[in-house]
C-alpha cells in the first residue's frame, strides 16, 4: 500500500468532513450525529430506532436521546410501525426542509474543494471515486453507513455494490 497516498486521502478526508460538519451546524446547530440521523431518516421506508442505531453506531441509549431531541425540535415524529412492538420514525414537514438545508450545505461545502480542478480534472476524480466506490466489499448495511449524509437526489445510481437495489434504501 502507498502510505503516501493514504495520507493525503485521510488529510483531504478530514476537511471534507470538517465542512461539513461545519455546514450543518450552520443549518440546524448541532452536530454530531444528529445531521445524519436527519438524512438517514429521510430516506424513508421504515426506519426505526434499532436500524438507525445500527446505521450511525450508536447505542441503544445514545439514539433513542438522539431520536427524543429530533422530535422535540419537530423534525421527527414518531408512527406505529410494522407491528406493535416496532416504532416507525418519519421527518415532519419542518425536518423534510431542515434535511434538504442539509443537503445543499453539504454539496456546496464539498464543491467549493472542486473550484480548484479544471473540468478535466474533476472529470478524472469523478470517474476514481466511482471505480473505488464500486469495488467495495459492502453490504446493505455498509451502505446504508457510507451513504448516511448522501442526497439521494443527486445520487442516482450509487456505484456502492449491494445485493438490493437503491430502492431498499
């Protein structure tokens, strides 16, 4: 492996995520997990408690506070589930906007790095992470960890391998 290269990745990495984080908390003011916990939620189609702890690695504890604080801010609220031991969690209308803030603060954070790179050059970057992404060893789960502050709006056809389809996000 050339730690070289590893370096400078996990280097650009950090201020990737630093701009992020920075973003979001210019958006909602707080950050942590809490924006994920946003995005993820967004992604619809039965989220509960248990999968959102899984997705962002928090303790049991840890996301029903997290899930608690959305839901006294009103960007969360909590429906009956599949059954009647499952709680389903589901973005109020002031969440869905909070999570599409979200998003364009996060794309605008990481496109103001790409300035730099001439039109070729963002063509060549774009065209590397795609193949990296795609020769992953993930599963629907990791997926669902990569992808936690993705908009899925932009990413239409996630190059990350999973035996399901964007559809089970």
């Amino acid at each position: 492996m050339e730690t070289g290269i590893a370096n400078l990745l996990g280097a650009l990495s950090l201020a990737v995520m630093d701009r992020i984080e920075q973003g979001a908390r210019e958006v909602i003011g707080r950050g942590g997990e809490t924006p994920a916990a946003l995005v993820v939620i967004g992604y619809g189609q039965g989220m509960t408690n248990d999968k959102l702890r899984r997705i962002l690695g928090l303790s049991h504890s840890g996301t029903v506070r997290l899930v608690d604080r959305l839901v006294s801010d009103r960007l969360v609220e909590r429906r009956p589930g599949k059954d009647a031991r499952e709680v389903a969690l589901h973005l109020t209308a002031t969440g869905t906007a909070t999570r599409n803030e979200l998003m364009a603060s996060r794309i605008s954070a990481v496109a103001s790095l790409l300035d730099v790179l001439s039109p070729a050059e963002t063509k060549r970057l774009e065209t590397l992470l795609h193949e990296l992404l795609a020769r992953q060893d993930t599963s629907e789960m990791d997926r669902f960890t990569i992808c936690r502050m993705c908009d899925d709006s932009v990413c239409t056809n996630c190059p990350l391998p999973t035996n399901k389809g964007k559809g089970d996000r």
